[in-house]
C-alpha cells in the first residue's frame, strides 16, 4: 500500500477535537520513485516510533532552545527518557494493531510482524543517522541509540 513515508508526531495536528496527519510527501531525502513504492504500513509505525524516541530524547542532546541538561542528572533524566518512550510506543502500537485488527494489511501478532517491524525500525534510523550527519551532526547520538535500541545494546 502507499504510506505516509514520512510520518512522525511533526506531521499530526491536533485541533482540540480531532487529530489530522499532513504532508504526504515523504521523506525529503529520498528519490521520488523510492517515496512511491509500495510499502508496508509498518514503514510509518516504525516512523512514529522512532519520532517517540526523539521526543524523549531529543532534550538530553542539548540542542533543543531551551533544555539544558546538568551532566549529574543525565543518568536520570536517560531512565526516564526511556520509559517515556517505551510507554508512548506501546500505547500507539497497541491501539495501531488494535484499529486495523479485522483487515490483512500486517501480518497477525506472534508471526513475523515482530521482525518485520524490527528491519522497518534499522531502516529508518539508519537513514535518520545519514540525515543527521548532513543536517545536525550533533543529533547523531539519537539515531545511533535508537539503533542500538533495536539490536539490544
């Protein structure tokens, strides 16, 4: 199916009664053949899922206008930067699975839909790490966690 190819808690607008996803362009980097493919839906949950982990992340780097983090608390604030993310993306993974569960267009739970989703989450922070490097160098340090997140430290 086509996907969103580009999807992340920067492309949901919330307006007090509704959400609304915008931007359908994909991801800016990639060639225009590549964002018209077909793809899996989880290509735009492991999106959404690697946006949670900037989220909560993102304000440890420092390079968000306004955080600053003191190196006595980075310990802390990491375990609960963590949990954050972790609570968020099984929250929005559970009600995804749950909202397309009468149709075919994943694999059910228990069969490869873990692995799957595993191989769409290295595929994107690997192009977050590419990204990064070119646009934000100092940002590199969130997709390389992510990475090491997915391939268990």
């Amino acid at each position: 199916m086509r996907v969103h190819g580009d999807y992340h808690l920067g492309q949901v607008l919330y307006t007090g009664r509704d959400f609304y996803v915008v931007d359908f362009e994909g991801e800016p980097a990639r060639s225009r053949s590549d964002r018209e493919r077909l793809r899996s839906p989880l290509a735009d949950i492991a999106g959404m899922l690697r946006s949670f982990h900037y989220a909560a992340f993102g304000a440890l780097t420092g390079e968000l206008s306004g955080s600053t983090v003191r190196e006595t608390d980075r310990a802390v604030l990491t375990r609960w930067a963590s949990f954050h993310e972790r609570w968020a993306s099984a929250t929005f993974l559970a009600a995804y699975l749950a909202g397309i569960a009468t149709t075919e267009l994943l694999p059910p739970p228990g069969t490869e839909l873990d692995l799957e989703l595993e191989v769409h989450l290295l595929e994107k922070a690997l192009y977050e790490v590419g990204y990064e490097l070119d646009a934000r160098p100092r940002w590199v340090e969130l997709p390389l966690r992510g990475l090491l997140d997915v391939l268990g430290d």
